[in-house]
C-alpha cells in the first residue's frame, strides 16, 4: 500500500495561472477504540448503514476544497484495508503507538505541494464542509485553526492533589473545588485541526524530540505558534464509549439527517467535450467505432464514459472526475475509461446508492453513431451492471454549429437517476 499514489487535484483559477491552495487531509484512525467495548474497532462500527470511518472520509472527499485524503490507520489493516477504505482518492498510511505518532507519519505522506494541512479525527463522524472551510480559511490567515465550541457549562477547577486520599490517590467524592473558572473563556477543541505547513512541520518535530501533546494544537502552541479559535458544532461530537455511539445513532435519527435518506432519489447530470484529432482511436463506451480521427485527452478520452461517470458521481454528491483521476496525475495517462467509470460506480455503491437508468446524448456531426449505439448501449450496462433496457444513448449533430457542429469535437450530455439502497 505504500507505494499507492495520491489521487490529488490541483486546483486552479480558470481565469489565471495562479495556483489555488492546496490543501492536504489526515484523518486519525489508527487506533483500536477499545474503551468503547466493541468487539471490532469503533471505526469500522456500522452507523446508519456505512461504518463510522467513512463518514469522515466521505466528507473530506466531497468538499470541492480538499486536494487530497490520508488515512492513517493501524499497522494490520496495511495489507489488507477494510472495504471502506477501498475507495478513489484515498492514501493508506500506518500510524504509530501514539495518535501524535500516527500524525507525523501521516504528515510524511502528504504532498510537498501542501499549503494547509487539516487533522481530523476519525471518531468524529459529524465534520461538514462549512467546518473544514473555517478552518482552512482561518489557518492560511493566521497559521493554525482549530473548530472549537464554547463550554456551557459552569467550569470547576480542583487538582486531583486537592482531593487526594492519604495513598495519594485522587478521590472523586472527597475533592473540593479550588476556583470556578470564568465559563466565556472556556472552549472545547475539536477537529478538524488546520495548519499552514511549516506550522505543523515544528509541532511534528517538537513531538518526535518527546514533547507530549493532547493534540497537534497543543504542539503548536508549545512550539510559539498562535492558534485561532474557529466555531465548531454541538453535533460534531467524539465518540468514545458506547453511550457516545448511542448518540450518535440518535442524532442521525432525529435530524433525518439527509446524508442517510434511505427512501430519496437522486439525479445527477454529466458533460464531456474533447477534440478530434488524427493518430488516435476513437473510443465511445468502451467501443472502438471505426473513423480517421479519434478524441483527444490524457485517458483514452472516451467521452461518453466520462460525461456518464460525472452523471453518476454528481447524484452520490461523490466529487467528479477530475477530483478523482486529475489529468496531471500520469497513473492514468492512456487509461482505459471504462475502468474510471468502473471505480466511479464502486464509488457511489459504496455510500449506499444503486443507478436506476441512464440517459446520454453524443453530439457529433461525423461518424454516424445509429448503428453502434446497440453495441454502445450494451457496453456500457455491462461496465455498470445494469440491464441493457436502462441505459440509452442517442446521437445528434449540432447542424454544423460551433466546434462540434464543424466535426471537430464530439460532447456528451448524460443524466443519471440514482436510489438510496
């Protein structure tokens, strides 16, 4: 697993060269739950029908703002990760005895090209994109951000050798109360936990000299680093022992929480364009149609797998292509499509979906595509593992106007219609 790439994507200002940052995501699940008294590790705990874990990888993996994921887990899950983690745009990396340990090889891993790094528990199925934005957007301002949320409650504060029994053991029922602490100053970390890199790279090294931190804020913070407070959630709790995990469950059942509709239909729709050029075979669903020309691209270019893969990944919410096999990533360069189109599928089955039908259209003035849209139709339901009968595909010029309308592109509409299992 070590020698997997990263499936990363460099995001950039369509209007400029100017490279927008790049942004690095760890999620901590290396260790093995063991207070909470399951029988496997709490992060593969099935919560409203997909394990805990992926929670966190699915929503690191949507926000349009992450360049890549890392997974830092523990040392027997390397060669043989858990389904969940079998996923497009995930790095496996071993984690360390200590969850400070399993960050800094977690920070080995991550791009160079790395501007914020993020650290995210994996125990905290909740995180959203508005939370991952806030604290990206406050650790590129000031260095390092953590969401946090202010205490509620009136804070005591009684050292344990306040209430000490004459062995030196601290006593519960016999401790007093040395202050209360003022409740506006108080706040409860949480993660996700963002920093610019050369931030997290002192608190990594401060940690691996022997300091000990709680958390990398903590680290940060020791290594002279200010760290800014960014609002986090009631709802983006822990979980650690089994009444945390009954909450859970809880929560999600009360919200209705739509990341877990299990009735809902969902529709996705896709476009492609690539240019005709000579030397290259033209390929449409995995069929090789004969012509004098064929389609531009860093794949194989098949653009009617790509147009229906966007479909499909855009009604899961899943990201889309470009996220996941970027064009400056040479693992696919000449790659077949249908294989793409084959991940994107696994990809949205595993957050629960099944495709109902498909619905693509091939604008393209030459060749003539009615006698292989039979071969193309089947093709395609076969990659997908649908019936024939769901998946149609219809071909028509653009009366000469425009690139295509010239013969010298072929685009592809699709629309996908998609079912919570």
């Amino acid at each position: 697993m070590q020698g997997r790439q990263i499936l990363a994507l460099e995001f950039r200002n369509q209007a400029s060269d100017e490279r927008v940052m790049y942004v690095s995501a760890i999620i901590a699940a290396g260790g093995h739950g063991r207070r909470l008294g399951a029988g496997v590790p709490k992060q593969l705990l099935d919560l409203a029908g997909r394990p805990m874990l992926r929670w966190s990888i699915d929503a690191f993996l949507a926000c349009d703002r992450v360049s890549e994921v890392v997974v830092v887990v523990p040392p027997e899950w390397a060669d043989a990760p858990p389904a969940c983690l079998r996923v497009p745009g995930v790095r496996i990396v071993v984690g360390g005895e200590r969850r400070q340990d399993s960050v800094a090889n977690g920070f080995d891993a991550v791009s160079t090209r790395s501007d914020v790094i993020l650290i995210h528990d994996a125990a905290r199925p909740f995180v959203d994109a508005a939370m991952i934005g806030r604290a990206i957007d406050a650790a590129a301002e000031t260095g390092a951000a953590i969401v946090a949320v202010p205490a509620r409650d009136t804070i005591k504060w009684s050292p344990a050798e306040m209430g000490s029994a004459a062995g030196g053991q601290p006593r519960g029922d016999r401790r007093v109360i040395e202050r209360t602490l003022p409740r506006e100053s108080i706040f409860l970390a949480q993660t996700p936990q963002a920093f610019r890199r050369h931030v997290l790279r002192e608190a990594v090294a401060l940690g691996r000299a022997g300091v000990e931190g709680t958390d990398e804020a903590a680290l940060a913070e020791q290594a002279g680093h200010q760290v800014r407070l960014v609002e986090g959630s009631a709802r983006n709790i822990k979980v650690t022992t089994a009444e945390d995990f009954a909450i859970a469950k809880a929560l999600l059942e009360m919200t209705n929480d739509t990341r877990t509709d299990a009735s809902g239909f969902r529709i996705g729709s896709g476009y492609d364009l690539h240019r005709l050029v000579e030397g290259r075979p033209l390929i449409l669903g995995g069929v090789t149609i004969p012509f004098d020309r064929g389609l531009a691209g860093h794949s194989d270019a098949d653009v009617l797998c790509h147009a229906i893969a966007d479909a499909i990944l855009g009604g899961a919410a899943a990201g889309d292509i470009g996220q996941l096999f970027p064009d400056t990533d040479d693992r696919w360069r000449g790659a077949s499509s249908v294989e793409l189109l084959r991940q994107a599928v696994d990809l949205v089955r595993a957050r629960g979906f099944r495709i109902v039908n498909l619905d693509a259209t091939v604008i393209a003035e030459r060749p003539k595509l009615g006698a292989h849209r039979a071969s193309i139709a089947a093709s395609l339901a076969s990659v997908i593992g649908v019936p024939d009968s769901v998946v149609s595909v219809k071909a028509k010029t653009n009366e000469g106007e425009d690139a295509t309308g010239r013969g010298e592109a072929i685009a592809v509409h699709a629309v996908a219609l998609l079912e919570k299992a």
